[in-house]
C-alpha cells in the first residue's frame, strides 16, 4: 500500500513539475519577431518585473537591443546586446522557424546574433524573472544566456566564472564599451583595472580581493556569486565564503537590486524600492562601492585619472551621494 502510495505521488510530480516550471517561463515560440520602433511590442518576463526588447537611444531614431527593470519610471537597462552598433528605426529581431536569432537592419545587414548557438536546435526562447534571456532546446537546455553575455551589470542569482569580466559604459549614456574592467582571475582575485581602448590593454588593478592562495589552490576564489538575497560573495573552492561588504541590506522582497561597473570605474550596488513610497518613486539607492576611493586607488599609469588632476577632495562615493 505505502509502495502504491508512493508511485501515485511520483505520478503526480511527473506530471505536475513541467507545467510549475512552465508557468514560470514565457516562453516565445519559433516564428516570433519584434521591430525597433517608438513603443514597440516587448519580450516581458511571467511577472513583468523584466522586458526584453528595444529601446530608443536619447532622441534618436537608433535602439538598444535590451533588457531593463520594467516595474519602475525610468526602466533601467540591465543588458544589452549592440551598444557598439545601435539599430536604426525598423530594424529587425526574428526568431526564425529554424531556431535563428537574428537582429537585422532595415536593408537586411546582420546587426548582430547570440553567439555559440548550434543551428536548429533552438525550440523557443523566454525572458526569466532573474532578469536571464535564454535561448533553449526542448529539454530545457540553455543553448545561450544573456547572463553568459556579460556587459556591465549582474543581477541576483548571477554568478561569474574565472576569466569572466564586465565592462563599463563609455559614459552613463553611451552603451559603447568603456575604459574599465572587472574580471575574477585565474589566481581567484577579483580584480578591477582600467584599459587602454581599442586594444583592451591593461593597466594596474586599482582594486583586488583578498581571495588569493598561492600555498592553496583550493582556498582561492573561483566564482563571484550574486545570492538571492542580494549579497555578492567571493566564493573559494573549498567552499568558504567572502562578502565583498560586510553591510546589512535593504530586504530583497521589498528592493530590486543590481551591481553595475559604472562609467567612472566604481563597482556599485544598486538597492531600488519595487512599490512607490507615500504615493511617490524614488531613484537607485547606491548601497556600496568599490573601491573606498577610487581617486586614490586609481592613479600611476593613468595619467589624470579617473577624478581628474587636482580632484581628490572628492571622491565618487561623495558625488554619488549628491545626486
């Protein structure tokens, strides 16, 4: 009877876990396209909190390929596919009955395609509540990941291997790459430099982690790990666990969060309430930076630096904290 009893609850499982999973996923069929247009159509995530899609660039008639937090007034973009190649008004992304994704101009030129995709074994893509844009085979496989597709953002549940890095914007406005850098090396530091464009020469690191170990490769870090509570950690391959701030945060059910390598060189914690408070929204709430002062941090082969000559009365923190 307990045996029986057993088998009908596995049943159940089996049949009842697809359609759980499947009502936590959008799932965009084979055939889909949108168009790059003022108040275009969008991508959204089950419960809305993300959109995948385009958005239009200043005044311009060029959009950004994107995803961006769409519960808030200012939709804050979290990824993006052609910063370095904005997509003129009527461009194109179709996913086509073949399993391509595809964004193309007006006149057809490729503007740009996940790369690492195998042809034809793409059954649908989703927008996911993580903020993860996947492009899977029909067992659920993820052929491609914009989480995989770093720029200069993470979001909770994310997690950088070794050699993975960001990269920060030209300016808060410009989504071409700029001139730094955030990577976790192979020697398990986290490490934070600037670099010389277009080559992507390095300079000194004006940050890194304590999370080296050259006596013991299995106490040196091999993950950066944003939690689902919002803490992000170093973690080591023997599984010990270091916080890149020992701060208390806001609680997560109550804040959407993000970490972004800012154009000024900063790695900031974002904290953004997800309800209005008394009847009114309120911006990003910088949580944390690093490093502490980046005006003394950064500086030797970076001539001016990034605060400039003469400017280190005031570091970012403070200007941020003015805002």
């Amino acid at each position: 009877m307990a045996l029986s009893l057993l088998l009908h609850l596995l049943g159940l499982f089996l049949v009842v876990e697809p359609l759980s999973v499947a009502a936590q996923t959008a799932n965009i069929s084979l055939g889909s396209s949108l168009t790059a247009s003022q108040g275009s159509s969008t991508w959204q995530s089950p419960s809305g909190t993300f959109a995948f899609g385009f958005r239009r660039i200043a005044d311009q008639d060029l959009f950004l390929l994107a995803i961006w937090y769409d519960k808030i007034p200012d939709k804050t973009i979290v990824w993006y596919a052609n910063g370095d190649n904005p997509a003129p008004k009527g461009s194109k992304l179709e996913l086509t009955t073949d399993g391509q994704l595809t964004l193309t101009g007006p006149r057809s030129q490729e503007i740009w395609k996940p790369e690492s995709v195998l042809s034809g074994r793409v059954a649908y893509v989703a927008m996911l509540d993580t903020g993860n844009f996947v492009l899977a085979n029909n067992n659920a496989d993820y052929l491609w990941q914009s989480f995989k597709d770093l720029k200069d953002t993470v979001l909770p549940t994310q997690v950088l291997e070794i050699g993975e890095k960001l990269n920060s914007r030209q300016t808060a406005n410009s989504y071409s790459q700029g001139r730094f850098q955030l990577q976790l090396k192979s020697d398990g530091r986290l490490v934070l430099y600037p670099i010389a464009l277009p080559t992507e020469f390095a300079y000194q690191p004006y940050y890194q982690s304590n999370t080296s170990d050259a006596v013991d490769e299995m106490n040196s870090g091999y993950q950066l790990s944003f939690n689902e509570s919002g803490y992000l950690n170093v973690v080591r391959r023997n599984g010990n666990i270091d916080k890149l701030i020992n701060k208390t945060l806001l609680p997560i059910r109550d804040y959407y969060y993000r970490a972004t390598l800012d154009s000024d060189g900063l790695f900031t914690q974002y904290a953004h309430p997800k309800s209005p408070k008394n009847g009114s929204w309120t911006s990003w709430l910088p949580v944390w930076s690093i490093p502490e002062n980046i005006c003394f941090e950064a500086n030797g082969d970076l001539g001016s630096g990034p605060c400039g000559y003469n400017s280190l009365l005031q570091t970012r923190r403070e200007q941020k904290a003015n805002l």
